[in-house]
C-alpha cells in the first residue's frame, strides 16, 4: 500500500464536510481536510485532475485525483507526488469499489494512456521509433519476477525492430529493494558516458536486493558491467534528472508495480499482446 493510502482510511463520508460547489470541489476539499489531520504533510495540494463514468452503476463517478505535500521523516523532509483513484457518488467516497458478480476491482477499468510525448529518445533501448508497435516497459531489476520475464521479454522482440520499438523506464522499488535505486542511477550514469545495451546486463549483476552499503553495490556493477562507475557519478544532475523523468512518467500513469507494460499506448496486464503480433 503507497504512503498516502495509508493515510486515509478505505470509505468516508462526504456529507461530513459542507462544500458548495461542484463534485470535484468536493471530493477535493473532503480529501484535503482528512490528509491535513497528518502532522507530517505539509503545503498539501490537492487537485481531481481526470473523471470516468463507472461501467454499470450510473450514479458513479471515478476521479484520478493527484496529490502534492512536503512529507518530513525523521530530520528530513522530502516532496511527494502520487495520484489515486477515488469512487463517489456525490455522498460517499470509496477507494476501492468491487462488482459482486465478477469480483472485479472496479479500479483496474480506470488507466491513464500512455502519451506520445512520454517516447523519449533516451528510453528506446531496441527497435525502430516507426516501428509497427510500441511497447513501454517499467521495471525493478531487483524484482525476481522482472528479472525472469523482462529480459525474455527484450529479447524475443529486439529480433524484430520494424515489428517493435521498445522503451523502458526504470521504476526502482527503492522500500522493498534498496540496491535497486543504486544499480538504476549506476546504470544510468554508464550509458551517459556512452556505455551501450546495458538493459538486460543490467539483470545479471548478482546483489542482495536489501542491500544497502553503496560501494558494495558498485563493486558487483562495475564487475558485471566492465565500468568504473563512482558515488560521485550516482549524484550527477544528468543521472537524477533522467531517474527523475522515469519516476515522473510511472506516476502520471500511476504504474504501482513492476514489472507493467504498455502496448501501443494502453496497459497491458497479461503482458502478452507483444506474443501476439504475427
């Protein structure tokens, strides 16, 4: 569960909060009053910023709503982003909507679509930019699933570059596999120095996934990688900012896990169209 789910409880009332206005105005001023009770945000925003019509039940409504805050941990403080999904009805407000009949999670029918201006060069790693498809791909390479599924899956359409242009995004799960934010800034930093294809070298390097010591972690990189890739280099403002555009990508898509793929611009949950192109 992300940081700011934790800080609000699964169904609230919105009729505990007298708001004129319109639903957005609402749902906005409701979730702002029930986040400011947490001591540790600061300069909170929040903004419903896309609505969908709920398959099924025509009072409903599903609000992508973004929320921005200082979170300050311990002695530091740090900037947050994330965007929700939220369910209301203009009186009750839901996080997590089920269909009785199918089982469903009701949140998996709400996916933001992946923008052509999200294509950057710097993120094709194999194919052709005006190749027939485009598959995005975000991943941990400490994730055990990724590093079983994603390589295959590089390797079965990099044979195939007018069919597919691949571009790949690195989504660190930085609380669960600490060595992986070292690894990506690492990695990252290398192929700024003109290092080519280190994608799928990338989940070859043999590391604890706690890891946590730095030069450790660099130690088995540049092994792997035949590089000399240094802290000071992990804290290069080119590094951060292309870590930075990853980040900022998988949380306008709100990509929560890894590994997620998107085929020509929508999510891909079996993560199997690829296989299907003839």
């Amino acid at each position: 569960m992300s940081l700011m789910l934790k800080l609000l409880a699964i169904t609230l009332l919105l009729s505990s909060v007298s708001v004129a206005g319109n639903i957005d105005e609402k749902v906005e001023k409701f979730l702002s009053k029930a986040l400011s009770g947490n001591k540790s945000l600061s300069n909170l925003k929040v903004k419903v910023i896309d609505r969908f019509d709920v398959k099924n039940l025509e009072d409903w409504d599903a609000m992508v709503v973004q929320v921005e805050a200082t979170l300050k941990e311990k002695s530091k403080s740090r900037q947050v982003r994330q965007k929700m999904i939220w369910f209301t009805d203009g009186n009750v407000i839901t996080k997590e909507l089920v269909d009785m009949n199918t089982g469903k999670d009701l949140r998996d029918m709400i996916n933001p679509s992946f923008k052509p201006e999200y294509y950057k060069k710097h993120n094709l790693i194999y194919g052709n930019e005006n190749a027939k498809h485009k598959v995005a791909i975000f991943s941990d390479p400490l994730c055990p699933f990724c590093r079983k599924f994603v390589p295959a899956s590089i390797e079965y359409m990099k044979k195939r570059p007018k069919d597919f242009a691949i571009y790949y995004y690195h989504f660190p799960l930085e609380n669960i596999h600490p060595a992986a934010l070292v690894l990506v800034k690492a990695t990252i930093a290398a192929e700024l120095k003109g290092k080519k294809n280190l994608t799928l070298k990338l989940y070859k390097v043999k590391v604890a996934s706690r890891e946590k010591d730095i030069k450790k972690i660099l130690k088995l990189f540049n092994k792997a990688m035949k590089t000399d890739i240094t802290e000071k280099d992990l804290k290069s403002k080119d590094v951060l900012k292309q870590l930075e555009y990853d980040m900022f990508v998988a949380n306008e898509l709100m990509v929560g896990g890894t590994p997620t793929m998107f085929f020509d611009g929508k999510i891909d949950k079996s993560k199997q169209k690829f296989k299907q192109v003839k």
